[in-house]
C-alpha cells in the first residue's frame, strides 16, 4: 500500500514537472533550482566556459572603472570577475550572490546611465560639469599624456 503511494506521488510530480517543461521550457525550471544564475542569464546572456561574452566584458570593464580588478575585460567569467562582482556587492550594500543580478547591474550602470562614461571610459568634462551644475568648484580638466 505504502509503495503503491509513493508511486503515485512521484508520477504527479514527474507529471507536474513535464507539463511545466513543456509550458515554459528549460529557463522556468532553471529559474525554480537558481534564481540568480537564471537572472545572470537573462542581463548578459548565456556565459559558456571560456567563451567571450560582450556583456561580461562590459561588466568586467565597469568593475574595473570602479576599481575592482576583475582580472582583465576578456570577456569570461570566470573566478577572479565573481570575486570582483562579490566585492562590488558587499562594498554597494547588496546581497553578495556572486552572480550579475538585476540589483547589481543597475548599480554598476549607474555611471553609464547618466553619461559619465564615454566609450568605456570615464567622461571627466560630463562629471565637471555635474559637479557645477551641483554647486561644487571641480577646476579645469585634468589632461592626460
């Protein structure tokens, strides 16, 4: 009796798990068993092993411009850009997961959203002018040889 319950209840999960396989596909489920890999996936898309990813190597690009070694902007995720992205976390006050999450990059972005930076790098004259428009004295640019 107590097997023939058992054997129910798995077919109803295993039922349950096929329907849902089927509705939404392989994403839902993996969305169900790591919320954050999942939503890593869908900001920069799928990161595979020694692959090139532009949008890891944005990511890695602005971690570097914050001052977190990624490890270079190669493109792959690998150790060093998660230590990175975990040390962002924990230094911007959210959940450290280790994973680009929608958190995450919305911080790192907030530079890039709001024109400080130019082609990957920091836009000195759009921060000056930032820093007038907010009542501050920032002096003339910097120039670099």
């Amino acid at each position: 009796m107590k097997s023939s319950v058992k054997i129910w209840k798995f077919s109803v999960v295993l039922s349950s798990l096929c329907a849902v396989i089927a509705s939404s596909g392989c994403d839902q489920i993996y969305r169900l068993l790591h919320k954050e890999g999942a939503e890593e996936k869908e900001i920069v898309g799928l990161s595979q092993p020694l692959e090139k990813n532009p949008n890891i190597e944005e990511v890695q690009k602005l971690l570097d411009l914050y001052g977190y070694d990624p490890g270079g902007a190669d493109g792959i995720l690998g150790r060093r850009t998660r230590d990175a992205i975990e040390r962002f976390q924990k230094d911007n006050g959210l959940e450290p997961t280790r994973f680009v999450d929608a958190k995450t990059w919305e911080k790192l972005r907030v530079f890039v959203n709001n024109g400080f930076v130019k082609d990957g790098e920091l836009n000195v004259s759009q921060m000056q002018e930032a820093l007038k428009a907010a009542g501050f004295s920032p002096g003339p640019a910097a120039v670099v040889i």
